[in-house]
C-alpha cells in the first residue's frame, strides 16, 4: 500500500506505537508492584500519544493523495438520483445496556462519542456527516481510525457498527 519511503516510516512509527501499547497492558497485567503501574502507565499513555500523531501524519499524506487522484478521476455523481447512501454510510451504535462507563470511547474519539448530561454515553448526532461526505466516502480516515480504536478498546465489548441508522437519500 504504501510506496514511498516517508509513508513507510510512519507506518513502522504506528506499528511501533502498537506495540508500546501491547507491552504497556501486559506489563500492567503481570506488574509486581505500584512503580511497574507508574510506568507501563506513562508507556501506554505514550504509545497512544505516539500512534495518534503518527496516523494523523498518515492521514495528511493519504489526504493529499486523494486530492492529486480526484484531479484525475471521474467521481461518480449520486445526487438527486434517490440512491440510498445506507449502505455506504457505517456508524458506530452503543448497546447501553453494556456500557461499563469507563469512558474509553470518549477519550479516544471525543468528537464521535459523548457523554451526556444523564451520565451516558452516546453517539454524535452528526456522526455520519462527519465520517462520510454526500457520495458516502471517508471524509476523515484519522476520525474513522480513532472509532476503530475505541471499539476495540471498549470495556463493555458494546459498540458495533450499524450500516442502517443513517439512512440518506441523495
Ligand atoms: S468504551 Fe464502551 S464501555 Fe466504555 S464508556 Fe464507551 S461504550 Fe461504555
């Protein structure tokens, strides 16, 4: 996927990032005492720091490929042909009845999910439209990433992707 040599340093800088978070868990898993949480703590704060700079550089470089490709390309035009875009249009939902509150998901990606005023978590009104654009591409890889993390790292294993909430006719 990716060719250039800058690209593949940032890939190797991700997959770094990864594996502080992997050793940061596990070493918390199997600390022997407060000083090993101190600092598998600060490695699993780094490696997620690490991972979210990196992909955000990732995304700038993808982000410019994209624009140099759809100088070139014919993008294929939906509007006002009442193509439904449902299935185009993935968006993370949250079985509540499993949220354990630990907030992950929030931390991990505040503009998608938040936390409202009864306590709960929940999902963005606007979350589609901040993921895809009108065709129902990606408009935001770091964004679709960074949901990605947060269903992975969820407590209650309780949010999934629906392809049916945002049904949007065009
Ligand atoms: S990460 Fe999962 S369990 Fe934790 S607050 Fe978010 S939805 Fe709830």
């Amino acid at each position: 996927m990716f060719t250039k040599e800058c690209d593949k340093n940032i890939q190797r800088t991700i997959e770094i990032a990864d594996s502080m978070i992997e050793l940061a868990r596990k070493g918390n898993d199997e600390r022997e005492d407060s000083g090993c949480g101190v600092l598998y703590g600060m490695l699993l704060d780094d490696g997620f720091k690490l991972r979210k700079m990196a992909v955000m550089e990732r995304d700038k470089h993808i982000e410019k490929e994209n624009k140099r490709a759809m100088t070139t390309m014919n993008v294929p035009h939906l509007e006002g042909t009442g193509v439904s875009l449902s299935h185009f249009m993935k968006q993370p939902v949250i079985d509540i009845s499993q949220c354990v509150l630990c907030d992950i998901c929030v931390d991990v990606c505040p503009e998608i999910f938040i936390k409202n005023d009864s306590g709960y978590i929940e999902v963005a009104e606007d979350a589609a439209e901040r993921l895809y654009d009108t065709h129902g591409n990606p408009i935001n890889p770091r964004l679709l990433e960074d949901v990605l993390e947060a269903v992975k790292n969820c407590r209650g294993d309780c949010i999934s992707w629906d392809e049916t909430t945002k049904t949007k006719s065009v």
